[in-house]
C-alpha cells in the first residue's frame, strides 16, 4: 500500500524547487505595476489590496502542498482513479496533518492560479476544504451557508450540465460527498434549533437564509441524483440477470457512467440515513425496498457505506418494534466488520467504523434485552463484554433498567433532527419561544430535553420497555413450571391476579414479532413470527408451559474443523520439497497438481478498500 | 408487517402512486390524503402508510397542519395495537412553535397526553382500564367531537383486545372476557357468537391458532448442502 503513494511523491524536491521560482516571480512583478500607478480611485485601490493580500497568502502555501495541488488537478483532468485515489486518501490526510491540522487549507480563490481556475476542480477543492473545517475546527455561519452554496454547485454541475459530465472520481469520494452532504446538513440543524446562543449577525442570516440546508432541497438533490442515475433500474435489471447490454439500455447514457451509479446508490442510503434523522422509519426502509441487504453487493467495497447501511436499518427495525430483524441485521454487519477489521486497522476511517461499531454493540444489547435471541453467541459475548452492567439491569427489567435504556439509546442513536428552524423570520415569535415560558422551573430546559427530537424517540421506546418490565420475572418463574394455576402465580408474584394475567397477554404480545423471511419483497415485508423458546397458553385459570430447546451443535465445528485441515494439508502439499535433489524439486512441485499462482489467488487479501489505497 | 399493512387492498391507485412516488412531497396533495383519511374514518378501513404521507407533509410544511386531522389519524393508528402504528405516528410529530394562525385554540397539545395514555393501556393489555378511563368525563370532549365520527372505533378496540385473548388463552371465563370487551350478557353472547367461538357455563373456548398451541419441541440443528460446498469441492480436487 505504501509503494504507489512512494513513487508518485518521489519527485518532491525538484518540484518544489520549479515552484518556487514561479511564484517568487509573480511576486516581484505585480508589486512593480501596483507602484507605478500614479492615480488610484478607491475601489481600485480595495481590489489591489485584496489582490495583494491574496498573494502573499499564496506565498505562505508550503511549495510541497502547492505541488500537490497541481498534481491533484492534473489527475482529476486525466481522470486518473488511481492518482486521484492517492491524492484523496492519502496526500490531502498526509497535508492537513503536517501543515493545516488546526488551521483552513488555503482558501479556493487563493490556489485558483495553480489549476488554470478550472471551476470544477475548485467546487471539488472546496468540498475537501469545507470537509476539513467541519472534521478538524469549528464552522462559522458562513461556512455552514457556503459550504451549502458548493455543494449545490457541484450537483448543479453533475446534474444539470448538458448530459452526463466526463468527470470520474473514486467510488471511496462519491460516498464521502454524499455522506459529508447529509452530515453537513444534520448538524447545521442542530446548530440552527438552538436559538439562545445566536449572535444578531447569525440571527438576521438566518432570517434571511430561505432554502439553505432545508429538508426540502437535501431530499431534491438525494431523489434527482436516484432518478437521474436510474439506480432502482439498474438494480432490478441486474437482480432479474438482464446482459450488460440489456442494462445499458435500461439505464441510459446517465445510468451507464459509474459517476452517477455510484452516486444514485449512495443517494438511497443517504435518503435511508435522512429519514431516520428526521424520524421517519418506514420510508426510510421503503426507499431501501429495492437494495438487496447481502455482504456480496459490489457496493460493500465503500466500507463506510455498508457499515451505515446496517446502523440504519437496523436502527429502524428497533423502531417498528422488529427487535428480531434488528438483531439479525447488527449481527451480520458486526461479523463481517470483525472480519475485515483485520485488513484495515490502520486505515484513516477506522475510528469512525469502529465507533458506529461500538453503537450497534450497544443496540443489539437492547434488542437483547427486549427479546432474548441466541442467534450468535459470540457478538452477544463481546456485546456484554462492552455493556455488561447496563445489560445485566436492562435483561432484569427491574427498576432500574430504565437509566440502562435511556442510556445506551442515547448514546447509540442516530443525531435526530428537526425538520423545520425555529421561526427566525419572526422576532416576535421568536422571543415567545426564548422567554421562560414555562412556569415550571424544574420542567426540563428547551436546549437540552423538551425540544430535542432524540428525547421524543426515546420516550417512545422506553414506554415500550416500561409496559415489558415485568415479562422477564414472569419468565423466570414460568420457566420452573410445565402448569401452574394462576392464583398461585399472581401469590408468588405478590400481585393481583387479573393483572397478572394482563401481563402474561404483555408477554405472549412481546414474543410474537414480525420478521423478515427470506424472499420477503423489501425490508418493510415480513411475517409474524414466534421469537422465544418459552412458550405458554392460559387456559381459564391455568397456565400450561412448553419450552424449546436447541439441541447441541456439531456440523459448524466439524465443517470449519474439516476445512482447516484440507487448507492445512493442502498448504503442506505446495510446500517446495527438501533442496537436496536439485533436478528433481521442479518437476516434484508439478506433479502434486496445486499452482502456485492459483493458490496465491485464493488465499490473497479480498478486495475491499476503505481507506486502503488501491492502484492497479 | 404483513404485506396488508404496507400495501393495504383497499388503496387506490392513486393513493399508491402518492405514498410510493416522489409526489408524496408535493404539498398540493395534502387534500387527496386528507380525503382518504376521512374515507378510512367513515368505512372501517385503514392505510398507515399513506396516514404517515399526511404527517410528512405536515412536517416539512407547518402551515398545512390541521390539528384534527393529526387526531384522527391518531385514534385510527391506536387500534393497530400491538403494531407500532401510534409510535410511528407521533415520531413524526416534531415539536411546533404555537401556532397563532389558527382561527380555534389547538386541540392537540391537550389531547396528545391523553391519546398517549389509551395507547399504552392497550399496549399493556389493561383493556379493563382502558374502558374506565375511555368512559370517563375527562374524555367527553375526544369521545363527542372525534371517536363518534369514527365508524366502528370501539368494535376496533375490541378487536385489539380479541387479538391478545386469541393469542393467550385456549379458555377464557365469559366474566373476564366481558370486562376486556366491554360487553356483558346478551352483547356478549352476540359477539362471541358472531366470531363463531363457542360459550359453555361461562366459559367461552377460543378456537385452536398458532398462538395458542403450545408444543414442547427440541431444535435439532440441520445442515445444508451450500454448508458444505468447501468441503465436498475440495473433495472433488483431490
């Protein structure tokens, strides 16, 4: 991985000597004719200085960066995956930490000499420059709206241009556009429904701001880019096994370029990830109706992308009360991160995939909790490794599990947005909302509690958990018993015994749950189903119990056990044999009927790239 | 989610093309999914999906929000019990400035609490409780200015409650049902008559259903072929 990113920087120093030169040139020259002028009106006079303060920014841009950027430019003109790919994913991270990790990247206008002005490379330039003001510092209002204004640009650009555009970026950027595009638009949400902390220039900005950042214009550029790419086509035409041809044809000449299908893809999950924000659950699974959930998508190579995927639409299942699909969903992606972890540690997204990875941990603790599965051990292991305590008081649904709840959701859902600003246009209703309106002084502050749409969605399921509190106590005596009358239930209990037997109606209710079947149409569709091994039936006033069990399991040990040794005896047998008959090790090695090369292919690293720089 | 609730059969084409299209955003059709919504009201029908289109619209434009329409969509998702129908409902009810272009006081942010109590009454299966509460004077106003608009909202709750026995019970005393149903002597007798279920010296016996059948079973595990491809493949190599 290391050796591409070796020889296309290997030139460093002769081009940082050539551009030196250039620009101390510039320099001197300008400063002469700026002198000579005799008369001098006073716009004038404001566009030289700026012109001079321009350029002696531009001088203070280290030549190495100034190199890069001039070979950036020349692989985003050549298209150049590859090159672009190193200059994205390591060359721009190599400069941010040596020169800029606490301060902007020269400004577009500033480095505008280096690429000819090329307006596209400047709206690709900045969308990196607002990307590293918003990862590293801290957004002023003006880069919230003008980080807004370039990315229309760009979409203006790959939308509206006279057909498809010729250019090409790596699938790795066209995710991050779109992921950075809905982050970005998240927390300038955030940011705006807190009204108290606004200064008065903030404030008349935002009266005046109209459609920037609003829902409406996200959810435009997210459904144009799916229309235009006609990626549910592309997707049915491929799952229904239509040639290359037949699909070329279906999607048409936008369709085809893998700009826009790799843009109309990650558009569905944006979509996906934008009505979740906003508290939309089953839009959010129905515009995913199409996307077949399996790791053998060609889409898992962006490694991001699955990953959010997955928190997603698991996240909605919890939502729609399906803890069972939840569970399913988390643990497929939790097996197959662990998987790939190994390949990618040192990559520059890890910390974020491990940190959404740590979420899902928490939420399969809660769908645990909510209904018990033992549908894998292992990530149920690290899983209560992680959240042990909460999970102990979640399972136990005694009093105290509603802190363990409200804990882990809070800290693993997804940043919840409110689709509309407060009424910035109207002072008046604005001060209403800032006055202490509630004449209640321990009822909870407007920033952090009543207002904020996390707490109203967890509200929801913590109603849920309450009305299920007494279900794991009901289990756990049921479990000793195969009948037992319900008086004597309700004794032990200590409760009454009509309330009980509502509660063992709460108990059959919670472990009956729709699930997604297999050939299911969509991740809205699914069956009822049964989700508990503890089963039981009142009849009039005796409970009869029946309990599954599973019998032990041998075949996965056996059937990796056995596959591990073919893999050993195999590696064994295209070992060379021993040196000592020279003439004889050649011709020995043929004959055992294992190449080489086709050994190397299968046991070769797979093919993912998040993060990894890959050059062909 | 069974495929009745994502794409009910009484939903119109057009409707379909609103709740699936990318015109379920267009604020002029508001109307078509207020009218169907009253239409639901008035025939004993239900789309949630095309109900949530309703506070969609509602979310992106607050100046579409009629606050009765927000309350009938409401009443209609808490019979959906135990399906999540109310929760999804009120997840997309983000917190509004109050509004001061209405001609009357908003009726909801008085309401919502109390819709919010009958919904988890149902959801915890407290039907008698329910009925206490639903009866009571505090509740006139939701009774008398919207649940009497909607044909056939207490046989719903019923059915809500129907659910949960068929579910739980093999037997259940005619008392016990009674007080979950609202119903006593000859109403009684009539609905569990017309569900076909039969009633013997207060006992009403609920027809055997996959809920209620019980079975002790032992889950052996069973292996597939596509398990073992590795396996037989490599065999086939030697």
């Amino acid at each position: 991985m290391a050796q591409p990113r070796a020889a296309v920087w290997a030139a460093e120093d002769d081009m940082d000597e050539d551009l030196q030169d250039m620009s101390l040139g510039n320099y001197g020259q300008y400063d002469d004719t700026f002198f000579q002028q005799p008369q001098i009106d006073e716009a004038t006079l404001m566009a030289m200085q700026q012109h001079i303060a321009q350029q002696a920014a531009f001088a203070q841009i280290p030549d190495v960066v100034k190199g890069f950027i001039v070979h950036f430019h020349q692989a985003v003109l050549e298209n150049n995956l590859p090159e672009i790919t190193v200059a994205y994913e390591s060359g721009w991270n190599k400069y941010t930490e040596k020169f800029y990790a606490r301060t902007e990247w020269p400004e577009a206008e500033i480095i505008a000499p280096l690429v000819n002005d090329d307006p596209i490379f400047l709206i690709l330039y900045r969308e990196l420059y607002y990307r590293h003001v918003y990862s590293r510092l801290q957004p002023n209002i003006d880069d919230r709206f003008h980080s807004y204004e370039n990315s229309c640009e760009l979409f203006n650009y790959l939308l509206n241009s006279e057909g498809p555009v010729q250019l090409e970026l790596p699938e790795q950027w066209l995710w991050d556009i779109i992921d950075e595009f809905i982050y970005q638009f998240q927390v300038f949400c955030t940011w705006r429904s807190k009204v108290k902390s606004k200064t008065d220039d903030e404030l008349s900005m935002l009266a005046d701001g109209g459609p920037v950042w609003s829902s409406y214009s996200v959810l435009n550029v997210l459904y144009s880019l799916i229309q235009k790419s006609k990626i549910n086509e592309y997707i049915n035409a491929h799952q229904a096994g239509k040639t290359p041809e037949e699909i070329a044809e279906i999607v048409g000449e936008y369709g085809s370029r893998p700009l826009y299908r790799h843009l109309g893809y990650f558009s569905i999950v944006g979509l996906l990830r934008v009505h979740v924000l906003l508290g939309d659950f089953t839009l959010a699974l129905k515009v995913m109706e199409n996307v077949e959930l399996n790791q053998k998508s060609p889409y898992t190579r962006v490694t991001a992308c699955t990953v959010a995927t997955y928190y997603y639409v698991g996240f909605c299942y919890i939502m729609l009360r399906r803890y069972t699909d939840a569970i399913r969903t988390f643990v497929s992606i939790l097996n197959w991160i662990m998987r790939m972890r190994q390949y990618h540690t040192r990559s520059y997204q890890y910390d974020q995939i491990s940190k959404t990875a740590d979420r899902m941990y928490a939420l399969f603790a809660i769908c645990n909790a909510l209904s018990p599965s033992r549908l894998d051990d292992n990530i149920a292991n690290i899983s209560k490794e992680r959240y042990g305590e909460q999970f102990a008081k979640m399972a136990r649904g005694q009093e105290d599990a509603i802190p363990a709840f409200k804990e882990l959701f809070l800290y693993a859902c997804p940043k919840f947005i409110n689709a509309n600003a407060p009424p910035y246009e109207d002072p008046a209703a604005l001060n209403a909302l800032l006055a202490p309106a509630s004449p209640d002084p321990s009822s909870p502050d407007l920033e952090s509690g009543g207002a904020d749409p996390a707490h109203r969605h967890l509200g929801l399921l913590l109603a849920d958990v309450v009305a299920q509190t007494p279900v794991p106590t009901l289990r756990s005596f049921l479990k000793l018993y195969t009948s037992l009358g319900a008086r004597k239930l309700a004794g032990f209990l200590d409760a009454d015994e009509e309330e009980m037997v509502q509660q063992l109606m709460v108990m059959k209710q919670a472990s009956r749950s729709v699930t997604h079947v297999p050939g299911g149409r969509g991740l809205l569709d699914g069956q009822t189903a049964s989700t508990s091994d503890l089963n039981f039936v009142i009849d009039e006033n005796m409970v009869h119990i029946a309990e599954s069990t599973m019998g032990r399991r041998y075949a996965g040990w056996f059937i990796k056990n056995t596959e591990r040794t073919q893999k050993l005896y195999d590696d064994l047998k295209s070992q060379p044999l021993p040196p000592a008959p020279k003439a004889g090790a050649g011709a020995g090695a043929g004959a055992l009927g294992v190449p080489a090369d086709a050994k190397a292919a299968r046991t070769g690293p797979p093919k993912v790239a998040w993060g990894g720089v890959k050059v062909a | 989610m069974a495929s009745s609730w994502v794409s009910p059969p009484t939903r119109t084409e057009l409707i379909e093309d609103l709740v699936s299209g990318v015109d379920r955003y267009n604020p002029s059709n508001v109307g078509i999914l207020e009218d169907y919504l009253y239409h639901q009201i008035r025939s004993q029908e239900y789309d949630c999906l095309a109900n949530l289109a309703i506070l969609k619209l509602y979310q992106f434009n607050p100046d579409l929000y009629n606050p009765d329409v927000v309350i009938n969509i409401l009443i209609k998702a808490l019979t959906a019990s135990p399906l999540p129908d109310f929760n999804l409902c009120i997840s997309l009810l983000d917190e509004r400035p109050i509004n001061a272009n209405l001609d009357e006081p908003d009726p909801l942010p008085t309401l919502l609490p109390t819709l919010k109590h009958l919904n988890d009454l149902l959801y915890r299966c407290r039907f008698p409780a329910f009925w206490e509460i639903y009866q009571s004077d505090e509740l006139e106003n939701l009774r008398d200015n919207y649940t009497v608009e909607c044909v056939g909202f207490e046989d719903a709750v019923r059915e809500v409650a129907i659910r949960a026995v068929t579910a739980a019970f093999t037997r259940i005393s005619a008392d016990r049902l009674a007080s979950y149903l609202d119903l006593s002597g000859s109403e009684l007798a009539a609905y569990v008559e017309k569900k076909g279920w039969k009633m013997e010296a207060n006992v009403v016996g609920i027809p055997p259903n996959p809920d209620n059948q019980i079975e002790a079973t032992v889950v052996q595990e069973n292996i597939k072929l596509a398990q073992l491809t590795k396996v037989i493949a490599h065999g086939a190599n030697m």
